[in-house]
C-alpha cells in the first residue's frame, strides 16, 4: 500500500506541474487587435516627424535597472520613406548612433533598416498602439549579441508616447527598455 501511495503522490505532482504549464503557456501577449478602438490613433510617419527626445531605463532579466540613457531623434519623410536619426547617450558615457531607413507599406505597415539591425524590421499600427519587431546586433563588455526586439509604442498624445521593447535572445526575455518619446515642438 505505501508504494501505491508513493506511485499516486507523484502522479499527482506531475499532473500539477502539467497543469501548471499549461496554464502559464495559455497566458497570451497582447494582441495589436486589442486596440483597434483606442485614442488618439498612431501614424507612425506623423509622430515621428521632426525633432524629438526620449528618456529610457533598460532593465536586467530580474526587472533591476542596468542602465539610463536619452536620445536626440531627427525624423524626416518624403512620400512613403522616413529617415530618424537617433543619438544616444547612456549615464555611463557610453554614446551611439543609429539611422533608420522606414518605409510605409501601407496605411498601418512599416518596414525598417538599420546598420545594427538584422534583416528588416516589421511595425504595424491599431488605434494607439504600434507593435515593432526586429533583430539587433548589441554589445555587452565587448561581445557582439544578436537579440530579438518586440517594441510596444503606444501614443499618449499628439506629443508623447510611451514605449516597452522586451529583449529576448533564444525565446527567452533577457531584458526589458522602456522609454518615453516626446515632441520637441
């Protein structure tokens, strides 16, 4: 009778760790669907138009604070291709540069390039919000990293917006960025 019990025990154990799995792997990521009706609405090729400055934190795997930063961005259009220039500067000194090549594929569809980006980055927009996925190549103490970007912009206004990018590098989320984007006029 003890072994039958041993046998159950475990049984149980791993029908609960099963469940458990099943209940993290049915807990989904936003859908860019979900919001279709918000407002104001986000043209990408509007608001990132002219002068602007952002403020950011990135974030370790365990959610503490690594590092601060601000960028200087310059973004300019003519029909459906947009350049932003974005320069970075990090609280440890550490500054950077990088020049997007945006093209507007349809009304809510973007592609991007970049020196540091692998491949072409894909955005699309829904009401407020503007889902952003691409491949960068970092550096981190010298060694160059290829990590995947999935940036959530959502407009908070005709001059703000608030942006979250989670890093992940093999399907795993290894850090986080948040930053806010404004208008300087």
């Amino acid at each position: 009778m003890h072994a039958l019990t041993k046998i159950f025990g475990k049984l149980r154990q791993i029908t609960t760790g099963v469940f458990a799995l099943l209940f993290i792997a049915s807990c989904s990521a936003p859908a860019l669907e979900d919001y279709q009706q918000t407002t104001p609405v986000f043209a990408f090729d509007t608001f990132f138009d002219g002068e602007l400055i952002a403020y950011g934190i990135v974030f370790d795997r365990d959610g503490k604070m690594t590092r601060r930063f601000h960028v200087d961005l310059s973004a300019t259009w003519q029909d459906n291709q947009g350049t932003i220039k974005e320069w970075f500067t990090f609280d440890d000194g550490e500054q950077s540069t990088r020049i997007w090549s945006i093209t507007k594929k349809s009304a809510n569809l973007y592609e991007g390039t970049a020196s540091d980006v692998i491949g072409i980055a894909q955005g699309r927009t829904q009401g407020s919000a503007l889902h952003w996925q691409y491949d960068l190549v970092i550096n981190v103490d010298g060694s160059d990293y290829e990590v995947a970007l999935d940036d959530w912009m959502y407009l908070l206004d005709e001059k703000r917006l608030f942006n979250k990018t989670d890093i992940i590098k093999f399907g795993i989320k290894v850090g986080e960025i948040n930053l806010v984007i404004e208008k300087k006029s």
